[in-house]
C-alpha cells in the first residue's frame, strides 16, 4: 500500500503530462496536406492541397482527373488545358485551374476542429463564397461554401 501511494504523484505527473501533449497535436495544421473531391457518382474529380500561408490555411487546386477540355468544347478550347473562364474579371480568365488558389483565409478555431473565416473560389461558376471546414476525422473533410449564413449552402466530403 505504501508503495502505491509513491506511484500515484508519478501516475498523475504521467496522465498530466500525456493530456497537454495530446494537446500539443491540436494546432490546426491536421488538415495540411492532399485531399480527394468526388463527383456526385463518387468518381475522384480533383485533389486539393491545403497548405499554410503565415497564420491562415489556403488551398489550390494540386490536379484534376479531367485536366483539358473536352473535345465537344462550345468554346472552341477543346483539348486544351482547364483556365478559369468563368471568372469575372476577363484579366484571369487565362489562369489554368490546376494551380489555381481556391481558397483562402481561415483560421483554426482551437477545440472545435473547425476553420473559418474564409473564402473559397467555384471555378466553375466564377463566384466566390463564405467557407468553413470541419475535421470529422484524420482522412475525412467536410467543406460548407455558403452565402450570407452557414445554413444557406451547401457541404462537400473530401478525403485522404
């Protein structure tokens, strides 16, 4: 009995020092790194690699699995790399999407496993939204594109 109560201050010393370390790995860097996007049959349609810029998270697109248009283009681009035609601003149209930063600005939210406060850019449509990612796990990213409140959007699944 006496042995155990010297061994219970080292248990506590351990299990004290086991939580902050635990801690430690909730920096928000966790969502670093290359994600997978699908289409709505669940066909890979992109990877996407989140990366740190100073203090915030960004994104660009890495690769798509379709990266020229297609042969039966009405815009005359068949066979040709991606650009981004849909923005805008006729300056950036020339942009290929592969590359392309199409998100920008968050910011980890300690304890929720939630980035916010940023924007992310539809080249498909050329328009730009409120955004916020949510880790439900190590391999599976949830991102909700919104307009005014998080409740006007829409949420996709992207995975390791």
């Amino acid at each position: 009995m006496h042995q155990m109560k010297r061994w219970i201050p080292c248990l506590f010393a351990l299990l004290l020092l086991a939580g902050s370390t635990a801690g430690s790995f909730q920096s928000g860097d966790e969502i670093l790194g290359i994600w997978k996007t699908c289409d709505k049959q669940g066909k890979l349609e992109s990877t996407i690699e989140i990366y740190k810029e100073k203090n915030e998270y960004c994104a660009k697109v890495a690769s798509l699995t379709k990266p020229n248009w297609p042969a039966d283009d009405d815009q005359g681009m068949a066979g040709k790399a991606k650009n981004d035609r849909h923005n805008p601003n006729a300056d950036l149209q020339s942009r290929l999407i592969v590359g392309l930063q199409i998100m920008r600005g968050f910011t980890y939210k300690p304890g929720k496993n939630v980035w916010e406060d940023g924007k992310v850019y539809d080249p498909g449509c050329g328009k730009t939204y409120k955004c916020k990612f949510t880790l439900v796990s190590s391999n599976q990213l949830e991102v909700r594109g919104y307009v005014g409140i998080s409740l006007l959007g829409r949420t996709e699944t992207w995975t390791r």
